[in-house]
C-alpha cells in the first residue's frame, strides 16, 4: 500500500444508542431507551432482558445491541456466534448501523472468519444509505485495495460525500488526494478548500497540510505568516512535523518575528518524536550556539512551562 498519509478512521464496535427509526411504536422506543440507562448504568442483566425481548420483536437497534453485548461477553457469556446472528438480523432488515458493525466483524476477523471481501459488501450497503462512516471507512478500502480492486477514483466518491456531510477525517483525505493527483484531477486549490473546514475545526493534520500549502503557494497565495499561524495551532496540538518547522520560522523570522526562544522550545518539543529527533537536535545545538546563557535559561523556563501544553506563541 501507498504511504500517502491517508486519515484512517475504521470504526469500533459502539452499542446502539438511538431508537427513531428503528421502533414502530412509542412503547417500544420508551422500553430501548430503559434498556440503554441500565446498560449506562452497568446494569448489563436488565439491559440483556429488554434488548433481547425487542430483539425478538424485530427492533433492529435492539438487535444490534444484544449482538454486541454477546461479543463483549456482557451480562451473558460471551458467544461469537450468538453476536453474529443477532447483528445479521439487524442488518438484514437494512438497518445501517448493524451492517457497519457487521462489516467490521469481517474487516477484523471477529467472531466470523476474516473476509476483506465481505467487509467492503457491508459497508457499501450501510454507505448507500447515506452512513457517514461507512462512507468514509469504502474510501479508506477502496484506497488500499482491502477486499477490493484498489480505486482512488471510487475512494474520492466515497471520501466527497462524507465530507459533503460534514466528516472531518473525510475532507482531509478528499483534500491529500487532490493536493497529489490521486483519483482526480491535482488541484492544490481544491485541497486547500477541503483543509479549510476541518483545519478551523482543530484538525490537526489538516492544519499541518494547510500550512504547507501556504508556505509553498501550492493552491493559495504564498504567505509565511498564514503557514507560521497554521504551523503553530499544528504545532500546539502535538504535531511534530508542524514543531520543526516552526523551528526555522523563528530561529529565521519566517512569517514571524524572529525569536531563538521559542525556536529553542519548538526544536526541544521536536526531538521528543523519536522519527524526528536527528533532524530537531542539531537544529537545537546550532541554536545553543548562537544564544546567551539567560535566552537558553529562559527556552528551559518556557519548556517548563509548556510540559502540559504549549501556550500559544
């Protein structure tokens, strides 16, 4: 598989929380909605007794849950077998949220013998019905050609409408597959719209990606302040990436006022990440060179400062 920094985003196994659409009466939402406080509450015996006796009415999300609940061996003995009957009854009746945990089970070999295939006919059907992380999960397959002929054209259909409905992780790999060419047509513009959304929203590859572009003018007007800010909100959620390069920024005044500082502090945070500590650490040293005792004093008084979580600078 290509490594192209694709957002991976397989869902777990969740219980069911909501009931609209899956119960054809009043009572029987009321009666879910009992089952799901006491299983809240770990009170797993009542919560197996109503969900089994809607199961056996048909109530899909009910059905779901009792499967889930016979995978994770709560309030019942665990049973793969009795987790996979009651999840494919769910999702036989067409109810999206059972075929995507179905798929999973196939995807991850749980409980039913692994099958890549079936994984993919699973989450195309809940993705049909418009399943937000089914969407997403068919564009991460169809990209790594898990179960399918590999296909960055139907990876980008997949990922376009996730994103349309608002998914983070799918506008940000709708945006890579844009910025390199992959399954459409290379647009840097269109990546950076599709960053745009989710890096405001504290994403912080898309943040990072963003960046990029406006330090290279990939898509954008080239603007090192602009790369320097989107750099920083990258940098103060963890990216290490985003970090390194705000060391150059500073120890320069690339987009910011120069400031061997907080250079310092950047490179220091940058050589925690083992991948990149041989690039961080020589950038450090040259930086101890040039700096007095009290602005390396001052860097270690920041860093101190900073253990929890770097401030904005």
């Amino acid at each position: 598989m290509r490594s192209i920094g694709i957002v991976g985003s397989y869902l777990f196994f969740a219980i069911v929380f909501a009931a609209a659409a899956m119960s054809a009466v009043p009572a029987a939402a009321q009666t879910f909605d009992e089952g799901m406080k006491a299983y809240q509450a770990e009170d797993f015996a009542t919560a197996l007794k109503i969900f089994r006796t809607l199961a056996d009415q048909g109530h899909a999300a009910a059905q779901v849950n009792l499967g889930i609940m016979y995978a994770n061996g709560e309030g019942v003995e665990q049973n793969d077998a009795e987790a996979e009957r009651w999840i494919r009854n769910a999702a036989d009746q067409g109810f999206a949220a059972a075929q995507v945990t179905l798929a999973l089970m196939y995807d991850e070999g749980q409980g039913v013998p692994q099958d890549h295939a079936k994984a993919a006919q699973w989450f195309r059907k809940a993705a049909a019905q418009g399943h937000v992380g089914a969407q997403l999960n068919l564009g991460l397959i169809y990209h790594a050609g898990r179960g399918v002929k590999r296909d960055d054209a139907e990876a980008a259909q997949w990922f376009r409408k996730a994103a349309e409905q608002g998914h983070t992780g799918a506008q940000v790999n709708l945006g890579i597959l844009y910025a390199n060419g992959w399954g459409v047509k290379q647009d840097p513009a269109e990546a950076a719209r599709w960053y745009r959304a989710p890096a405001d929203q504290g994403d912080v590859d898309a943040q990072y990606r963003l960046a990029r572009l406006y330090e290279t003018g990939q898509g954008v007007q080239q603007d090192a302040a602009e790369a320097a800010r989107w750099f920083r909100e990258a940098a103060q959620r963890g990216h290490a990436d985003a970090q390194l390069n705000l060391v150059t920024m500073y120890a320069e005044g690339q987009g910011v006022k120069r400031d061997d500082v907080l250079a310092y502090s950047w490179a220091t945070f940058a050589a925690l990440n083992e991948r990149l500590s041989d690039k961080a650490v020589p950038l450090r040293d040259k930086l101890a060179a040039r700096m007095t005792k009290e602005q390396i004093a001052a860097a270690e008084q920041q860093l101190n400062e900073w253990r929890t979580r770097p401030e904005r600078q």
